[in-house]
C-alpha cells in the first residue's frame, strides 16, 4: 500500500479516489491534488513511481488535514461548549446539531432506545375452573 503523509491509501483504486482516505481530502481537493503534482487522476495508486509519491505528498503539505485538522474541530467544538451558545449545548447533550428533528429520528446521536414506561411484575397464574 502506498503511503501519504502517514496513512496507507488502497492500492487497487485510483488515486483520485484512493486519496479520498486521508482525513480533510475530499473529492474536488483530490483532484486538485492531483492537477497540482501533475499526476494523472485515473492512474491506480500501485501503478505511481515514486517521485509521483513524493509529489503528492509536497503538495498535501499544504493543506490542513489528518491529526491537525482533527484537533482544530475538537477545539472548535470546545469553544462552543464552553461559551454555552445553542450549538455548544446540543454537543454537551449528545443531541443533533443542525436542526434535526429529534421526536422521532436521530438515533445515531441519541443512542438506542430507552424504553420509559409501566415495568409490570410478573402475574401469578390462577387455575380457570
């Protein structure tokens, strides 16, 4: 597997793609990547010399991704926790953020279902005559 910037990227996609799993790269920035090493999009990431690697890996110095990037969003998301705006409060609560209705979705941020109601003891059973 070919190496950028401390992640391993899979080998039988192209590297337009494959460069997609380094945390901060979507699918325009890869492409960009990809025009600004001049290095061709369609190529699979096997297929790359490395100079081409090495390239690539110049050229994703400058943008902000993986452990940088995951730090900034961490702080930012602190910042709003700690100055207690509606955002940093829907964070502090595990509740979805941007306007989601949560009456009957957001299971993913709430969690699974808590069953609130009647918790009834077993009934004895009498003999039908």
């Amino acid at each position: 597997m070919a190496r950028l910037i401390g992640v391993e990227v899979p080998d039988q996609k192209k590297i337009g793609i494959a460069l997609r799993y380094i945390y901060g790269i979507g699918p325009s920035t890869a492409i960009e990547v990809c025009e600004k090493a001049s290095v061709d999009p369609n190529v699979r990431a096997k297929d790359l010399k490395d100079e081409q690697l090495a390239h690539l890996a110049t050229v994703l110095q400058g943008y902000r991704t993986e452990g940088d990037l995951r730090r900034e969003v961490q702080t930012n998301i602190k910042r709003l926790m700690t100055i207690n705006c509606y955002r940093g409060i829907r964070h502090k609560k595990g509740l979805p953020v941007r306007g989601q209705r949560t009456s009957t979705n957001a299971r993913t941020r709430k969690g699974p279902r808590k069953t609130v109601g009647v918790v009834r003891s077993k009934e004895t059973k009498t003999p039908r005559v």
